[in-house]
C-alpha cells in the first residue's frame, strides 16, 4: 500500500479567519487532518482564500503544501487545486474538505482501486450520519435521495470526498461552477460517460466540536444547508437535462 501514497495527491482548499467560533474550530480541525494526512506519508495540497497568517503557518507546519488563491471562489480554489496536482503527475487524486479528520483512515481505502486501475471515480459514502447535526441529517439525505432519484445511482453525494483517476481531471476542470457545485455537477457526465465508479462505505464520525459550535449557530447553519440543497439539486438537474439530449 506504501507505493500509492506516492501516485495519489490530496487536495482542498481553505479559508479560515479566527473572528468567530466556528471558524477557530475548522481551523484546529483542518490542522488535526493535515498533520493526520502527512503522517500517513499523504502529500496536502491546498489553495487558500485569504486565511490569516497564523493560520497558514500552522497548516504549513502540519505538512500542507499551500498556493494563494488566483482567482476568487469556491470552484476556482478547487479546480486550481486539481491543476497543482496534476503537475505532480499523480494517478489519482483524493478530494476533502479539511475538517474531515476520521476521513483520513480512509484514504489508503479510497486509493486502491483507482491506483490498481480497478475504478475511474470512487464515492466515499458514510455507513452512519448520526453523528451530523440533525439539521444536516435531513438535508444531506435529501440531497442524496434527489440524486438517486435523477441519476438511477446511489451515492453519498453530499459527504464531500470523492476521488478519481487523474485522467477524469477535465469533467472538473471544464466545469466553470464557482460554489459547492464545482465538484458535484461534473459527476453527473462522469456517469453518462459510463465510467467505472465504486462507492466506498466508511464510518466516518463528524467532529463534535463541529457539531456543537454549528447546533449553536442553528439558524445560521440550517439556512446555509437549505441554500445548498436547493441550489444544488437545481443545478444538478438543469445539467443532468442538458447532457442527456
């Protein structure tokens, strides 16, 4: 298994200014998962938004290779993110947001098949989200049901890691979405394109310090995850419909 740490790279992006609560603890997480990656000889990738700098240093100091953001937004951190691995010449590449540190036991996992040639596109999925806050229990699952739904598969869309073969780099790259869209609609084409997918069960546990401070920040938190559900699923569709003429 050593030998895939050296053919796969792991990339996210980050953005964390200490000025509340929440974003102190993303911060810690996205340390914590940085420092877990490195030790497992994982190489970090990440571009940033603007974090300030004590931040950065520690992320840096965690084992993170780091690149400033050329251009503002979501889905053009995550697309620059993909284009400064591919100059690494990976064969795979493992996407995460940062605050999943439990993911980490999971990337030797996720690797395998797409390093041993036996997947294009791997699907992390949770076998357990009881451990999310409600709010986002139910919204999450939604999403994932909508997804079923349109596409006939069954993914856990809405977990956020996914992985895939170096070469499927374009279905990311020549999608121009700038939100959480960036790295979910392009799947859609993935799947029409008859790629080989599998889907990965992990039991993945959401940080409770997470949990705690996003429960306290409810109506904040539950109006952003309805925004995305409902953002998503819009997109999700009116792309699905498009590439299916």
């Amino acid at each position: 298994m050593d030998n895939y740490k050296n053919k796969v790279k792991v990339i996210t992006s980050t953005f964390y200014n200490l000025d509340n609560e929440v974003n102190r603890v993303r911060a810690d997480l996205a340390e914590r998962t940085i420092r877990a990656a490195s030790e497992k000889d994982y190489e970090v990738i990440s571009v940033d938004g603007g974090s300030e700098e004590g931040v950065l240093r520690k992320l840096k100091e965690a084992g993170a290779t780091i690149y400033q953001e050329e251009q503002r937004g979501m889905g053009n951190a995550r697309r620059q993110a993909i284009r400064e691995a591919l100059k690494r010449n990976p064969e795979a590449i493992i996407w995460t947001e940062t605050e999943k540190v439990s993911f980490v036991d999971y990337l030797d996992s996720v690797a395998q098949p797409l390093v041993e040639n036996e997947a294009d596109y791997v699907s992390p999925t949770r076998k357990d989200v009881s451990t999310y806050p409600e709010f986002q229990q139910i919204t999450e699952r939604l999403g994932n049901q909508f997804w079923e739904a349109l596409t006939g598969k069954k993914m856990d869309m809405f977990f956020g890691p996914r992985a895939w073969r170096s070469e499927l780099s374009d279905y990311f790259l020549n999608y121009r979405g700038n939100r959480w869209d960036a790295l979910h609609v392009p799947v859609l084409k993935i799947i029409r394109d008859g790629k080989r997918i599998k889907t990965l069960e992990t039991e993945f546990i959401y940080p409770q310090e997470q949990k705690k401070v996003e429960e306290g920040n409810s109506a904040e938190m539950i109006l952003k995850r309805f925004e995305q559900l409902y953002e998503l699923s819009k997109l999700t569709i009116d792309y699905w419909n498009s590439i299916s003429k």
